[in-house]
C-alpha cells in the first residue's frame, strides 16, 4: 500500500512538497521554499522528515519557487536521484535556482557586513554551488508522453496553463492515478492557454490559493491604463513588483496593447529583472506552447515589448535608475517584494507621495507585498524602517491562478469524483471555502491536507 505525506503547502501556499511512498520507492512531487511568515521560513532551514538520500526521484509541476526552490538544500542534503519536468521548467530553473541562490548568498553577505543578523555568522539556505549541482539533475519530459521514474510509478505531464511548462502530474502506480494538481492556471487570459481537462484520478491534489473569491472581472486593461495615466498626472514613477516569470510578461503584454491602442501616453519602460530578461526569451522560443494570439504575435512585432522598452543590464545601470527622477514604468523582480533589486526602487520610491506602487499577484502573508497592500505605514528593508507615503495599488486579475469559479469549471471535467480529493496550496479561509462549495456542488469527498499529514491510497 501506498501513502502520500504532505510536506508542504498544506495550509498554507509555499513550500509545495508532496512525498509518495510506495514502500519500494520514494518520490517527491515538488520541492518548493517556504515564504512569508517567519515560522514558515524557518521549516527551510529544518532537515526534511526522511532523509534526502532516500529519495529516488523529485517531479517538479512548474519552475516558482514555492515549487522548485528547495531543489538545491535537498541536493546538499544528498539526493542524487534524477529530477522529471517539462522541458519549459527545465528551462526556467535554469534561472530561478541559481538566482534563488545568488539571492541568499547576497542577503547573508549583507546581514554580516551590516550586523542585522540575529546569528553570529549568517549563512545563506544554499549556495550557487548547489544550485548548479541540482540542475545537473533536472530531466525533460514531454507532455502527454508517459515515463517510467522508478520501477512501479509512471509519470505524465498535462498542461496546466498557469506558467510556461507548468503541468500537472499525473502518476499512476499499484493500479491507482494521483492527480498532483500543482498551481491550476485560468480560462481565457493573453500569454497561457487554458488549463488542459482532465476526466480521471482516484486521488486529486488541487490548489486553492483563491478558493473563496473570484477574480475581478477582466476589464481589457483599463485599470491598468488609469494607474499608468495617474502616475504621470502626478509626476512619479510606477513600480511594479512582478514575478520574474510569468507575471512580468503579462504586464508587458497589457502595456504593449494600451499603448498600441492609446490608451496610455507612451512613457519609458524599464525591465530591471535580469531573470526576467532571459525568461523573455524562453517564451519566445517555446511560443508555440503560448496563447494562439502569443503564437501570431511572435510571427511579426514582438509581443514582450512596448514602445520605449530598455532592458536594464548592469547593477549600475539599475543604479542610476534608482536615482532617476524621471517618470517611467519599472518593473522588477520579486513579486512579494522579499528580495530582489525592486527593494532599491522600494528604498527609494516608498516615502514620496507622487509614486505608485501596483502589485500584480498573489501576496502570501508575511511578506513585504502584504503588509503593503495591507496598508503598513512603515516596512522594514535592507536592516532599516522605511515610511510609506506612496499609493499602493493592487490587479488581482492579472493572476495566474484560478479563482474558485474557475477552479469549479476544471473539476467538473471529471466523468467521475476520485476516492478523495485533497485540497492544498491555500490558507485556512479558502482552504474552508473551497471544501464546502466542492461538497455542496459535486458532493465529492474532500480533504483539507495537514502540514505533515500522510494518508494511505488505497
């Protein structure tokens, strides 16, 4: 008999880790870093609950950190086993895990010089050394192409339209199907398809991020374009912490289209994100996995560019733009603003009123974008208190992740309910949210995952 324990996001959204135990073989579906809170940032720096080496294989669902950031302590812990993902996330980690690295080591090198760490040698989670040693590992598959990962577990991946090689993963062993839903994309939004159906698992895995509220209606970009024609009506500039992959080319999308169509003045847009600059690139070569409005676009002008578009290269070029008075747009990487060269626009944008500040994506609780968004007067970045006096705003509809009526539209692709569907990647409210409305409307059996939680599949 088979069991499942839930390592991570189960009640909460990071830290997706998913241990399939089959009592020959163990696999790890995910391995993602905890974010946000304190208490939750702490389990990265707290060994596993098996030993790393006796884990044969990892399946990554899609390149986020909260998904594939563990990948490199899991690795200095002693896994050696081979790493199964699409050829898009392979491509993506190739950036994310090493700037996940150089992050760190750069947050540790700092707290040192400046003595805000608690610790008296801080240390980063790992290093760059880890990072390349991981992708060494990392092994493309197709979708809907099924392969064996060890003796007794196959593996399939299936679109899943929330970022560019996200899927989810389908396993099949001792004559059962789990469904590891990963992060579930949304119906009808410019750059990804559509979620794949799907009409079978015995055992399902589903996210709820949003599962107890619905997405603002799409409004073709005229929020945005009223936030872009504020922030030059009052002479400041426009900061957008955005994922570096897959949020960043949203908002360039939605840019490119206002200005095409006049909707905004055309003013300098500057992509400070040099993750974000190669991921470009990635969509570009993999556009036929896109939208079909993506694929037409990359046959003529190019889709991931505006008018006045410079990619900002150098630490002192993004220097220099820190210190620029000039209104313009900025966008830069992390999304949650926990990291990243956006905390100097931050450091520097954050106390004057004629800014604004717009996040595009989801804000897990402790981190910087939340408390932001939540109304904070004052954030603590780089060992120092910073005011807030510019305007922050808030785009809930460029997520990549679906809402719970979206969420509902996918599940009812299934011609019959599996044995148990659990819910994880959520916090408690939509977590709850979520449960009730799938019992009432499909009277399914519905699990909330617990952290540490294992439950046998019978």
């Amino acid at each position: 008999m088979s069991s499942l324990t839930f390592l991570g996001a189960a009640g909460t959204v990071t830290g997706s880790k998913h241990l399939l135990d089959t009592g020959q073989h163990r696999v790890l579906v995910d391995c993602g870093l905890f974010q946000g809170l304190k208490e939750l940032r702490l389990r990265n720096w707290a060994d596993l609950p098996v030993d790393a080496a006796s884990i044969d294989a990892v399946i990554l669902t899609h390149a986020h950190l909260d998904h594939c950031g563990y990948l490199p302590r899991l690795v200095s812990q002693g896994f050696a086993g081979p790493i199964f993902c699409t050829g898009g996330t392979r491509d993506l980690c190739s950036l994310v895990l090493p700037d996940s690295a150089r992050i760190q080591e750069e947050d540790a090198r700092d707290a040192n010089r400046h003595g805000y760490s608690k610790h008296r040698e801080a240390l980063p989670l790992y290093t760059s050394a880890d990072a390349d040693k991981a992708l060494t590992r990392l092994k493309a598959v197709d979708y809907n192409h099924r392969v064996t990962v060890v003796p007794g577990i196959e593996l399939e991946f299936i679109n899943a339209g929330h970022l560019l090689g996200s899927s989810y993963a389908r396993v099949t062993t001792g004559g059962r199907t789990i469904l590891f839903g990963g992060d579930l994309g949304r119906y009808g939004r410019p750059v990804l398809p559509d979620p794949q159906p799907v009409d079978h698992a015995d055992v399902l895995l589903v996210e709820s991020t949003y599962g107890d509220r619905v997405h603002e209606p799409d409004d073709d970009g005229e929020r945005l374009a009223t936030l872009v024609r504020d922030a030059v009506s009052r002479g400041g500039k426009l900061i957008i912490p955005a994922f570096a992959i897959g949020r960043v080319e949203e908002v360039i999308y939605w840019l490119r289209k206002l200005e095409f169509e006049k909707r905004v003045p055309v003013l300098p847009v500057y992509l400070d994100s040099p993750m974000a600059t190669r991921a470009l690139q990635f969509y570009a070569q993999r556009a036929k996995e896109l939208d079909p409005e993506i694929q037409a676009a990359e046959q003529g002008v190019c889709a991931f560019c505006t008018s006045r578009m410079t990619i900002v290269a150098s630490p002192q070029q993004s220097m220099d733009l820190v210190a620029s008075r000039q209104p313009s747009i900025v966008i830069a990487s992390s999304g949650m603003a926990t990291g990243g060269r956006v905390l100097y626009h931050l450091l520097a944008t954050l106390p004057k009123e004629r800014n604004t500040v717009l996040f595009v994506g989801y804000q897990a609780v402790g981190t910087r974008g939340r408390l932001l968004v939540d109304g904070a007067k004052t954030v603590r970045m780089k060992g120092r208190d910073v005011s807030v006096a510019a305007k922050i705003e808030k785009i809930d509809s460029m997520s990549a992740h679906a809402d719970s009526n979206e969420i509902m539209r996918w599940l009812a692709n299934f011609s019959t309910p599996p044995a148990v569907t659990c819910l994880v990647h959520g916090e408690l409210t939509p977590l709850n949210a979520l449960r009730d409305r799938i019992t009432r409307e499909r009277q399914w059996n519905v699990h909330i995952a617990r952290h540490l939680e294992t439950i046998q599949i019978h």
